[in-house]
C-alpha cells in the first residue's frame, strides 16, 4: 500500500525532493549537452521547487482552516492564499526569464511540477501497490 494515503503532508515533499534530486542530475546532462550555464538553470530549477513546495504546504494550510471555521473564515482566507501562490510562481518565472532566458524557464516549469510529478509517479515508487 502506498504511503502517501498514510500521511500525504508529509511523504509527498520527501518524493517531490527525490525526484528533483534524480532531476538535477538530468538536467546537468542536458545542460553540459546542450552548452547552457548550468548555475542558472539549476538555481531557478531548485527555486522553482522549493516554491512548489512552498505552494503545497499553503494548500494544506488552507485545507485546514477550510476543514475547521465557518463559511466567512473560509472565504477570508482562500482568496489571499491563492493569489499568493500565482504570485510566487509569476515571480520565479519571471527572474528566469529576466536572468537567463528560456533554459532556465524550461528548468522552472520542470521545478514547478515536482508535487505533481510525486504524486502521479506514486505507483512506480510504491511498487505497484
């Protein structure tokens, strides 16, 4: 069975932090192949995951407070969660666009799907079950 219908907070960060370390090493590959600066694209690849996870420990977050107040707590707080999330991730996009160019964004979208990654990549890594 898989762990991460035990406790999900948990488990999906250690995954997604595997998976962009398995990443790193991929990317440095393609990095020396294709001749990009690889400082660049591996900085915005880690800034870019460390803001999803980020983004995910704001989605638990406002999981529970959706779980445990009213209806008015719950419209004050989804709203300003959401838009901070958007913000954090226009922002990494953009530095990676503005510094570098398209390698590192390529490098940042990839970041940005590592909660994603962990979770549908679940049945490889719990071996099937």
């Amino acid at each position: 069975m898989s762990k991460l219908t035990e406790n999900p907070a948990k488990e999906i960060p250690k995954r997604a932090l595997m998976l962009a370390l398995i990443l790193t090493g991929v990317i440095i590959i393609l990095s020396f192949l294709l001749d990009f600066d690889i400082l660049w694209v591996i900085g915005f690849f880690w800034v870019a995951v460390l803001a999803n996870l980020i983004s995910f420990r704001m989605i638990i977050m406002v999981t529970n407070v959706i779980l445990n107040t009213n209806e008015e707590g719950k419209k004050k707080s989804l709203a300003p969660n959401l838009m901070t999330r958007y913000a954090i991730y226009l922002g990494v996009f953009f530095l990676a666009w503005h510094f570098d160019g398209f390698p590192s964004l390529i490098a940042t979208f990839i970041g940005v799907q590592m909660v994603s990654l962990s979770i549908k990549l679940d049945i490889f890594i719990s071996g099937g079950d």
